[in-house]
C-alpha cells in the first residue's frame, strides 16, 4: 500500500497507469467508438478511392491542367477526409467524459493473477475496521495467503500490503522495502514498542486511496523498535530505521484503520479533497466508513503534522559559521517545533580561525626510498 519511495524518488510514489487507451479498453461504449472510428476510416477510404478512379476516366478529354487539378484535389480529400473522421470520434469520445480526474487518478487492477483478492479502497468498512483478528494459524492455507498478498503488492508497483487492503481484517501485513526478494517481510500480530524522538517528513501515498491524486506530507518516527511474528509463527524483535521503519509504521497504521490521509497537514488534505469526493462518489453501499476509530486516532504515533513542513533554507557553510548564535534559540521558529531546534553552541575562539588548517607536507629528504629523495617530498605532499 505504501508507495511513499516512489514519490520521494519522483516515479510512483507515482507511475500513472492509465492513458486514454486504458481508459476505453475499460468502459465499452466507449471502445465501440474508437472500432467504430476504424472501420469508418477505412470504408470511407475505399468508397474515396472508388469515387476518384470515376471522375478521372470522366475527365480524360478535359485539358491536361484541368486533370492535373482535379487529381490534385482529390488525392488531399482522400487523405485529409478520413482522418476529419476519426479527429471527430476522437472528440465524441472525450466529451462524454464528465469527471476530469477520471483521465490521470491511479486506477488500481480489477484482478491479479493467481488470486481471487483485490484492492479494497477507500471508503469501504474494512479500511477502518477495528480490532484486526490475530493470526494464530500458521498453516498450508495462511502461507497460501501470505504469497498471494506479495503477489498483489509487486503487481500494484507497491511496497507494503495489509490484510485489511484486500478486505481482511486479520493482523497481518507483507512489505519489501528494496529491490530484492531476500528482504520480503512477512509480519503477523505485530507491536511498535518504542518510537523515537527524531521524526522524518516525506510524501507518502497509498493503493487503497489511488496514490496518484492523493498524496502528502507524513511525519514518521526515524527509527522504531518493534515485535512480532513471522510467517513459521516464531517471535521477531527488531529495530528498524530509515525507510524500511517508515515502510512498517504505514503498514501498521493500516491494522489500526489508519490511513496515510488521516496523517496529511490540513493544506495536504485540503488539496486532496476533489479526489476524495471522487473515491466517495464511486462507493454507494451504505456501509461507508470515511472517519478512523476514535481512540486509534488519538493515540496515533507521531502525531498529525499541524501545518505543511518547509525545510530550511541552504546557506552556504561559511556564511552559516559567521551568523551561527552562540546559545539556543527561544522563542518565534526558531525555538521550537517540528523541524526547529536551538542554536548550535560554540567555543569562545572566532570562527574564522576555527577552520581546519590544511597537513603540512613532510619533508622526505631524509628517507631512505630514492623517490622521496628526488622530490624532497612524500607522496602524500603530492596528492592534489
């Protein structure tokens, strides 16, 4: 479900999958139009070809100019026509469609191959469901499962899948955070024991929301210590950084009926809300359930990001050395927040004579090795 790295890395997080041609191909009143607008093109050839072949033998004996015109007009027809044709069923084709979102939102497949389970998307109850079922069955059927949700995960071009994505509530979820099999992750009944402090803010999208249109900033804890069981059922105790911590905190939510969404700063969610009404409007049983459970949310870790993250500025290092405060900061942006810390303390000596000194070179006269002799240096007085 988390696609967060294909966002960062400017692909997935987000590789549009849908073109007009997709488009059509899945709505068939509208792929009657583009055959259609084949055919026609080419009868309509024909039928000009056959017209054209009648008015030349008619205009033999006109004068030589008259045929040359003629042939020329109708040699641009017999080209120019059929393409009007098809310009015009190409035009039909996009008028009918009223929803302009419907051309670039991420469409997720309608099935996978080797399986009976697809994508369950937002607003759909399973999504919000709480307490998942744990998993106390480590059987033939469950491991079944297991690779059939990996399967789903590489084919959605996506990194991490909870059983509640494909209609589960179970406690169970798979990721990959690399390129690499050998780092697939089966986890069943897991716990975050410990979060730490420093948290990282990046986009993340999410399969059951069509990552492409609904997307934003998500804080996440830098590192995480967490428990849980493997796919054999024997107890794992980890600590996880970077990415693949990020990867496990999504997947986690998700056995909360948490959404990234859930976790957008309010200009994030508010740039977001077209499509969400979109996913709102293709959803019509009465089941819906748009808001997560009450306690989940509020004890959510990290917490919401309050407004959008803007990362500081870059200065230069020896303008930053030179404008560096000598205490910590109190007080505006500076003071505190997420993102903002004090000022770096610093020794009494000025900056400026703080730098590092470049080595001296070392005399080499004085060696035994002939080549140091020559130069009367070392080597390492010769590297640039």
């Amino acid at each position: 479900s988390f696609v967060g790295r294909r966002l960062v890395a400017g692909g997935d997080l987000f590789r549009h999958t849908t073109s007009t041609t997709s488009l059509v191909a899945s709505n068939p009143n509208q792929s009657c139009y583009v055959g259609s607008s084949s055919a026609l093109w080419l009868i309509t050839r024909v039928t000009f070809y056959s017209l054209a072949r009648t008015i030349l033998r008619a205009n033999q004996n006109s004068p030589p100019q008259h045929s040359n015109a003629m042939r020329i007009y109708l040699l641009a027809t017999l080209f120019s026509a059929p393409s009007a044709n098809c310009l015009l069923q190409y035009q039909r084709l996009h008028t009918g469609v009223t929803n302009k979102h419907s051309l670039s939102m991420r469409l997720n497949p309608t099935s996978f191959q080797g399986t009976d389970y697809v994508i369950t998307e937002y607003p759909r109850p399973a999504l919000r469901r709480v307490p998942n079922t744990p998993i106390s069955q480590f059987d033939d059927a469950f491991q079944t499962k297991a690779k059939e949700m990996l399967m789903i995960m590489y084919e959605s071009k996506g990194v991490g899948l909870a059983a509640p994505q494909i209609g589960l509530n179970e406690n169970v979820f798979v990721y990959n955070p690399s390129d690499s099999k050998n780092m697939e992750r089966i986890v069943c009944n897991p716990k975050i024991t410990k979060y730490s402090e420093e948290v990282i803010v990046e986009q993340e999208g999410c399969l059951s929301m069509r990552s492409d249109e609904v997307a934003g900033q998500v804080a996440r804890s830098a590192w995480i210590e967490c428990e849980y069981e493997n796919e054999e059922g024997q107890k794992v105790r980890r600590r996880l950084k970077d990415f693949e911590a990020r990867v496990f905190q999504h997947e986690y939510d998700h056995l909360k009926g948490i959404l990234c969404y859930d976790r957008f700063p309010p200009e994030d969610r508010e740039a977001a809300q077209e499509n969400i009404n979109t996913l709102l409007g293709l959803y019509t049983d009465e089941d819906a359930l748009i808001e997560p459970d009450a306690n989940e949310f509020k004890n959510m870790m990290p917490r919401q990001l309050s407004a959008r993250y803007m990362p500081p500025l870059e200065v230069d290092d020896e303008e930053e050395q030179e404008n560096e405060p000598t205490g910590g900061g109190s007080g505006g942006f500076g003071g505190g927040g997420f993102g903002a810390g004090g000022g770096k303390k610093t020794g009494g000596k000025n900056t400026k004579e703080a730098k590092k000194k470049k080595p001296k070179a070392r005399d080499g006269s004085r060696s035994d090795n002939p080549q140091f002799k020559k130069s009367g240096k070392t080597a390492f007085a010769n590297r640039k």
